[in-house]
C-alpha cells in the first residue's frame, strides 16, 4: 500500500528525530531518500527501530561506522543497486559544482563515494563472485596483527583458499551471504576479538618516527600490517564451503 498526503507544511522544522515526522514514518511502508550524511549512522538506527523497509543513499565509508557494519554482517541491511563508479549527481540549487569539466552536469552536483543502502532483498545479493586466481603466500601476505590474509582487490580473491581474508570495503557491493561469511572488520578496539597482536604507544611512536623522521603516533592497531605498515580499512571473510 502506497501511503499519499494531501501538501501541507509541517508545524515543525522536519527533523526526522521529531515527534510528527515518527508518525510519519509509522506510515509508510517503504521509505526513499537521501539522508543528512552527518546523522546518517542515526537515521539508520530509526528505520531499524521501527522496522521500516527502505532503499537510502550514504557514503561508501559508512560501511565501516560502528553502528552499520554489524547490520552489514548480520545481513540486515545490505548494499542496493549504486551509482556508476559509486559517483552520484543531485539537483543543485545552492551549491557550487566543483567537478572537472568531463564530469560536470548542467544544474547538478557531482558527489563521490555514495552508495545504496537497503534491507529489500535484491537479485545481486545471491550471486556468487567469479573466482579465478590461486593461493600463493607471496601475493597474499599475512598480517602481522591478524590470522588472515591481505587481498588488495576484490577481484583477486582466490579461488582455493578457506581461511580469514582481509578485502577493501567496496566488497560489499559483491558480497553475497551464500558465497562469503563476514567475520568482523581491522579496527582498534578488537570489537571481533580478531586481533593476534597489539602494538604499544611506544611502538606506534617508533614506528612514525621510522617513517615520517619526526615526532608522532602511527596507529598500527587501527589496521592490518604487512611490513610494518597498516593497510586501508580491510573487512576480514571467510568463504563458505559449497
């Protein structure tokens, strides 16, 4: 059922936090929109609370923000049907469009890293990826501080190796709960308990000294490690066994 209101303004501001937008929402049957980015880890937790069906756009690295991931993980929400290179272009009305000449569209505002966001099943969700490249230590390291394996690419995932695998964030977009188990994200508090190695504040600070030659921390349990240097946001899976 599709719900339709006659126009009329609202007697508030239209956060969706208020007491008149909640009756709202307890309307609809599925909701469609571009949230705020900045509230978008709170709008999300809304929709979850009320049980709301919904297809949204955020940014890419809300993948990794404490509060989505494990929704991601329990196969609560997932990622819908994105944007081309994962770039969006909006209507604008009031801000300046920044975008290279070749990307720029009349009227519009070109924004990067955004992605679909819904809890609605999807065709691609049970699709398994095509796997094509062997195992081999030396062009899938190990990490220092996890049991697991460095994959730079979704791509090259491999196509005999059953254990943990770290893989860039933008796997979510192939992920299928069929194909893969995820088992938790590189991040520093050990919210996983997937850590094999912490690394103290003094070895952070040696470890920056090391690279930059002067005074600073380097994070090292932020991430996983290969040859003392952290690589970008892995989230570590496991294939399942068919």
């Amino acid at each position: 059922m599709l719900v339709k209101h006659p126009p009329k303004l609202l007697k508030g501001n239209g956060d969706f936090r208020s007491e008149e937008c909640i009756e709202l929402l307890k309307e609809a049957d599925v909701v469609v929109t571009n949230p705020p980015f900045s509230l978008f880890r709170e709008y999300v937790v809304q929709l979850i609370q009320y049980d709301k069906k919904f297809i949204i756009i955020g940014n890419q690295n809300a993948i990794t923000y404490k509060e989505i991931f494990p929704l991601l993980k329990e196969n609560k929400i997932w990622l819908g049907y994105g944007f081309a290179g994962n770039v969006g272009f909006f209507l604008n009305t009031q801000y300046e469009d920044y975008a290279k000449s070749s990307q720029h569209k009349e009227g519009m505002i070109r924004v990067s890293g955004v992605m679909w966001y819904t809890n609605i099943d999807i065709k691609k969700r049970h699709e398994d990826i095509i796997l094509y490249k062997n195992y081999s230590p030396e062009e899938y390291p190990t990490y220092e501080n996890y049991d697991a394996i460095e994959v730079k690419r979704t791509a090259d995932i491999p196509c005999d190796y059953y254990g943990v695998m770290g893989v860039p964030i933008t796997f979510m977009d192939k992920y299928s709960p069929e194909q893969f188990e995820i088992i938790g994200m590189c991040e520093n508090l050990d919210l996983y308990h997937l850590n094999t190695r912490f690394y103290s504040p003094q070895e952070c600070r040696d470890r920056y000294y090391e690279l930059f030659g002067k005074k600073g921390t380097y994070d090292l349990n932020a991430a996983g490690v290969i040859n003392g240097k952290k690589v970008y946001q892995r989230i570590l899976i496991k294939r399942r066994a068919k």
